[in-house]
C-alpha cells in the first residue's frame, strides 16, 4: 500500500543557505531513494519551517528511509531542530477520486 511520510523541521539558517541545501543537483540524490515515488519540498519562511512530503511504494520502504541515513543526517543538522515525521498509509480509493498523484513516479538518472 502506498505510504506517505510528512516530516518537518525549524531551521535557523538565511534563505539563502536554505535554498543553497536544497539545489537541483543535490535533489537528484532522492531519485535513488528505493522505494520514492516523488518528494514535495516545503517550506515557510514566516515560521523558519521546512520540510517534505514523500510518497513511498509501502511502509517498508518508507520506513527504510525515515530510519536511514539521509533522515540521520537531517536531524543532527546544528541549525535544526524541531524535527517531526509521520507515516500515514495512502486511502487510494477516495485519492483517485480527488486527483492525487499517485501513480506518479520521479524521473529516473
């Protein structure tokens, strides 16, 4: 079953170094995430919050994830804290009925 992780942060950063961590290039690692679907990247400058929404094939490729090294990585982040995630499993009966994306599936390479 499809599975969605929601995970958020405060960042005591500038937008600048914000948007210097999250380049293009450095978002084509997430293509090698098993299991990933897609990614949303989010952010509220007003609240110093940022995060992500995924949208993973099963739980245990989301869990895979949230347990390994990039979420690892994230969280001992000097300049964050606050950090959050969820795991919520995919109603794709009622999504397909409101157009969510879920047969959508991130560029490869």
């Amino acid at each position: 079953m499809p599975t969605i992780v929601q995970i958020n942060f405060n960042y005591d950063v500038s937008e600048e170094e914000l948007a210097r961590r999250s380049n293009p290039e450095r978002a084509k690692m997430f293509r090698t995430v098993k299991g990933l679907r897609w990614k949303v990247w989010m952010r509220n400058p007003q609240r110093r919050e940022s995060g992500g929404i995924y949208l993973f094939d099963d739980r245990a490729s989301a869990q895979a994830y949230v347990d390994g090294p990039i979420v690892a990585a994230a969280r001992t982040l000097p300049d964050s804290s606050g950090h959050s995630v969820k795991m919520f499993e995919v109603r794709e009966d009622v999504s397909a009925i409101t157009g969510a994306p879920i047969d959508v599936r991130m560029p490869t390479g």
